[in-house]
C-alpha cells in the first residue's frame, strides 16, 4: 500500500516535484479527474500549424526504472492482491470493501499500462531530438505531436484514469510518427531527386498530355459550378468515406454511385477538398460531358499519372524513368498504362508515400466511350490489390459500371438513392432552411416538410427549386412548386418530382406573354445549349446563331434556373445546370412539347457551323502569317495571333462540324 500511496500522491499546486526538473506549463489544462476529455482531439487550424513555430518536445521529468520497466505482467505482480479479491467475492460479509479493492486493482493495471507507454514515449522522444528540427515541423508529425502532448500533459491522475482510452491511440501516434520520419527522410533524399531536372523533366511530363480542367479546383470548375456539401449536411456519408481512406486493411477501390441528382459530385469535392487540405489527395478527374477533356476516358491515367508526379518527388522521378524508355506510354492500352505509369512507380516508392493517400475519380458514366469506360474499370479493379494507395470512383449505377463492379465482387461501395431516407431529408431540409432563410423568405415547417417529400433522395431537386425561386417573385415562385402536381405520363416514379418541377420552370420561361419571335430565339438558344460538344460563351453563341449578344442575354435570363452562365472574370460560358436536365430535354416522353429533337437540332447546328465558317473575312490567312510553309511550332507568338484573330465561335464551327454531323 506504500507503493500505491506514493503513486496517488502529488505535487502541491505550483510547486514540481523533488528531484524533478520544473516542467513546462501544459498548452492544454485539463484538472478533470474522472470523465475529462483532452482538447489534444479538437480540430486545429491548418493555417496555424503551418505558420506556428515547431512545437517544442518537453522536457521529461526523472523516471525510476522501477516506474518505466515493469517486471512482468500484472497478473505475477499482484497475485496476492488477486486472491485477496476473489476471496472477498465469495464472502459476502464485506461485498462493501469487493469495489474498493477492485478499484485499486483496476488503477493498479492502469497505471502499469501508463508506464509502458511512457517507456515508449521517451525512446520515441530521444530519437525525435536527434533529427533535424526541419524534418520534425513537417505539418503531419506536428499534428501527432500536439496530439500526444495533449493526453500527455494532464495532471498525472487524469492521466492515469483515462489511460486504457489512450494508450491505443498514443501508441498510433508514435507509429506514425516514426513513419512520417521515414518518408520524410526519403523523400529527401538526393539519390531520388537526381532525375528530376527542372524544366526538361517538366517538358517530359507535359508530353501525357494531361486534361489539366480535370482536377477537382481547376478553373473549368467555376464553369461547370462544382460546389463543396453545405454545412450540417452529409457529415455521414463523408464520416463513412474517412473510415474508408482511414483503414489499413480492406478493399483499395470504393464506389460511390447514385442516379443523377443525389449529389455524387458534391460529396466527390468536398471530400476532395478535406484531403487536399490533409496533403492525402494524390490525384483527381471530375468527368463531365460539358468539356471535351473531361469526357475523355483516355485522359483519365496519363492525368493522374501527372498529378501524382506533381505531388511526390519520389513517384515523379520513377514515373520520368518510364518516360526515358517509352515516350508513348500514355498511348498503350489502359492495362499497359496503368501497370507502367502508375502501379510500377507508385510500388518503388511506396515508402515514401502517405499511408492514407487517394485519387478521386468522378462521375466515370460521363465519359463518351462506354467500352473504354469498363476497361479502365476493369484494369483498376484487377489491381488494386497491389497499387499503395485507394481510388474512390463515383458514377451513375449504369450498366457497364454495375457490371464490372458485380465481376469484382467489390464490397465497398455506397449507394446514394439506397440511404436511409430520414437521414437524406434531415440533409436536404437543412439546406432548404439556410437557402431559403438567406433570401428572406418566409416559410413554414410544413412547406419545407412538402419540398423535402417532393425531392426525395435528389439534392439537384432543392439545388433547381432554390434557383428558380430566386429568379422572380420569391413567394409567387414558391408557391407554385408548393401547388404543382404532376401527372405522372411519361414519368418514372424515379424522375417524376424533378420532371415536374423542370417543367414548372419551362412553362415559366415560355410564357404566353412571348411574342413569337422571342419564343423561337429562347428555344434555339435552349436547345443549342443542350446539344452543344462544349460550353459556349455568350458572345460565342451569339456569332454561331447569327444573333445579338443582347438577344441571346434576353433569351437565357428566363431559363436562368436550369442553365448557368459562369461568372469567370474571362469568360461567361453558358451549360446546362445538372446532367439530369439534358436527359430530360432529350427524353421527348419526359419533356412533352418542351423535348429537343436531338437529331434535328445536330443537323440545324451542323448547317449553323458551315454558315459560320462561310462568313468569316478574310477566308484565307486569317491570323495574318508571314508564310503558308512554316510549322505552327516555327511561328512565333502562334498561340497569341489564333486567340486574337479567331472568335470562339469560329474556332467551335471548325472544330466540331463534323460531330455534329455524325450525330445527324
């Protein structure tokens, strides 16, 4: 009893220890003894870890060996104490003092567990000393530090009370922390960095031909309006994703897919931005069908090759390797592709790499090719078991996906429309709360309990209801989404609310107030849209229809809802809100008068294309050229001269004619 007196006793407030060393003033108080919980876990501001000097290791009061290398396990140490307590147990005399001494016992096992990590703890704090403080201030080490001083420097009591919830995860922190050292050191290394050469590596890695509008925050995506999930709301499904990425064992690839309209690209970004921010996102590519380069499947491995290249010095000087030997790489066959510019690489240098590195591939069913789709699929999901880090792939459930996904037998996925349904309206109904309270719009419970019913499981539903209800007359607006009820022709029980509601926005932009000739422009300038092979800017459309800039403006003001005008200080790009609107507008059972003829309307911008071409002066020599002989690559400043001697909409007449044509 002795020895557990002197263990409960400490110091006086104020004064340390005899025979200790002063130690510093914990950074985070914590004088609870039974039920605390350490602030060591509360978020902590990137921008403060970066710019914070490095956190000073503390300096570690004596420990008697007695303290810090136990004789054996407790079981041996305590026997007596042992039997004593069972014999308490089977009299029932002194069932009082039965939980006293299991008490002690408890904090007697507890307090030999805190030892043995202490015992680690100062080994680890030995070998950290000995490093360069420029290694230790990488942010990630940082952050398990803080992590360990946090359960670290409470009073010794609290310590020794909380010390089973801790030890787990102290003890993780050591490991990683010696693994962030590990690859740190690695990483720099001199022998790995001796390929990389400055601008010609550079001029190697452009020869992929990377689709740089691809990455999750490039500038297309203001174009294309990608945003991150509101705030309260998927904090689930992103909680599950983090276990996922978090997990050492288990399946590489994870798919998240749901039908069009239930956020799948939302939560893609949004995750997206979470790693980028935790330096674990390795590479991204948001397909879309609104830019040629993003719905190109066989962009998809050479853009992530460079992405990964661009955030691992060690993967960019394997990956310059393959580019000596083969300068074609990217051309081969996705299995050739991902095995030599991806896999081969990333397994030399799997050392260096995060342990919880992802690359994020979104909306794959937007790729043009289908075939080419499920080969990359098939390639990925054939190896993942071998590639260092995780890919999450999020798509429609589309048959050719589904397919691939079934013959891999792949458990990790997750099905966006399947979620439990109280949790998606809880989301949906905070989102139409704080959009809604924003523009000043009374509302009762019971509307949005009717606009949460009317959404279901699609997000793009109260995205497309807020839009059009900012548009006008906020109450008028709302009240006819309130009152609209759909007939049902045509519809499945699936699209039905978001048909119902596209058409309420149709049938308020074609008013019966139109004239005639304003009907005809609105519809072109709609359907051009829908149809068009990328996104066209205003001034663009204008020149392609033959109509006014002032037109065109007057045409998509009323259709503001469905379509977006991108608000880049460069350019105003116009395309269609959610890919659920085109398969609307072209489902001619879903969008009765409304529908585009896609057909017809090709042919039309086809005939559009030619006329363009035709009346642009001078016909020949447009850029002014010094000479018909020379190479692009010989003239001087070609790039500049094409952008100011060729409109976009003569540049979009040259180049997709002919897919217009094809689709006739």
């Amino acid at each position: 009893m002795k020895h557990i007196r002197k263990l409960l006793k400490s110091p006086k407030d104020g004064s340390p220890s005899r025979g200790s060393p002063s130690r510093p003033e914990t950074p985070w108080p914590n004088n609870s003894v039974r039920g605390s919980t350490s602030r060591a876990g509360s978020p902590v501001a990137v921008s403060a870890l970066v710019s914070s000097p490095l956190v000073p290791v503390p300096s570690s009061p004596h420990i008697e060996p007695a303290q810090t290398k136990p004789t054996g396990t407790s079981k041996n140490n305590w026997k007596n104490l042992d039997a004593f307590l069972e014999a308490l147990k089977r009299s029932s005399a002194f069932s009082p003092l039965v939980s006293a001494i299991e008490d002690l016992s408890w904090f007697i096992r507890t307090y030999e567990s805190v030892s043995t990590t202490r015992t680690e703890y100062d080994a680890l704090r030995i070998k950290l000393e000995g490093y360069s403080p420029t290694f230790v201030s990488i942010l990630a080490i940082q952050i398990e530090l803080r992590e360990v001083y946090g359960t670290k420097d409470r009073n010794v009591i609290s310590r020794y009370l909380q010390a089973e919830q801790d030890l787990d995860k102290i003890v993780g922190c050591y490991r990683r922390i010696e693994d962030h050292l590990e690859r740190v050191m690695m990483n720099a290394s001199l022998n790995t960095w001796r390929i990389v050469d400055g601008q010609a590596s550079d001029a190697k890695l452009d020869r992929l031909k990377p689709s740089m509008s691809a990455c999750y925050d490039s500038a297309q995506a203001n174009v294309v309006q990608r945003r991150q999930c509101a705030a309260k709301t998927r904090e689930k499904v992103i909680s599950d994703l983090e276990a996922w990425k978090n997990k050492r064992e288990g399946e590489k690839v994870y798919w998240v897919n749901g039908m069009a309209g239930t956020g799948k690209t939302t939560i893609a970004t949004t995750l997206c931005s979470t790693l980028d921010e935790r330096y674990e996102l390795g590479a991204s590519f948001f397909c879309t069908r609104s830019l040629p380069e993003c719905r190109d499947v066989k962009l998809i491995l050479p853009t992530i090759a460079y992405q990964l290249a661009r955030f691992s010095q060690p993967f960019r000087g394997a990956l310059l390797q393959v580019l000596e030997r083969d300068t074609d790489v990217h051309t081969k066959l996705p299995q050739v592709q991902l095995r030599r510019m991806i896999l081969e690489p990333l397994q030399s240098v799997a050392r260096s790499l995060p342990n919880n590195m992802v690359v994020v591939i979104d909306a794959l069913d937007e790729c043009e090719d289908g075939n080419e789709v499920g080969q990359i699929l098939q390639v990925l999901l054939e190896n993942a078991s071998a590639i260092p880090i995780k890919f999450l792939v999020s798509s429609r459930p589309e048959y050719h996906i589904r397919q691939k996904i079934r013959e891999a037998k792949l458990e990790s996925k997750l099905v966006l429309h399947d979620l439990d349904e109280k949790m998606v309206e809880a989301d949906i109904a905070t989102y139409l709360r704080a959009e809604l309270a924003e523009l000043s719009v009374p509302v009762t419970e019971e509307q949005i309990s009717t606009l949460v019913q009317r959404a279901g499981a699609l997000f793009i539903y109260a995205a497309t209801a807020i839009r059009y209800i900012r548009g006008g007359d906020l109450l008028d607006r709302l009240d006819s989404i309130l009152k609209a009820s759909s007939t049902g022709q045509g519809t499945s029980n699936q699209t039905k609310e978001i048909d119902l509601l596209y058409e309420i926005v149709l049938k308020s932009a074609f008013n019966e107030g139109l004239e005639e000739g304003e009907r005809n422009r609105m519809q072109l300038v709609l359907h051009t849209v829908v149809c068009a092979q990328e996104p066209l800017t205003v001034c663009a459309l204008a020149g392609l229809l033959n109509l006014t800039s002032a037109r065109v403006n007057a045409a998509l003001k009323p259709l503001w809802s469905i379509l977006r005008v991108s608000n880049s200080d460069v350019e105003d790009r116009v395309s269609t809100l959610h890919a659920s609107f085109p398969d609307y507008m072209l489902n001619s059972s879903r969008s009765g008068n409304f529908a585009c003829d896609a057909n017809a309307h090709n042919a039309t911008l086809a005939k559009l294309c030619f006329e363009r071409i035709e009346r642009h002066i001078p016909q020949f020599n447009i850029c002014n050229l010094p000479s018909s002989y020379l190479f692009d690559t010989e003239v001087t400043g070609i790039d500049e001269d094409v952008k100011r001697h060729v409109p976009l909409d003569l540049l979009y007449a040259c180049q997709y004619w002919a897919a217009h044509l094809e689709l006739v």
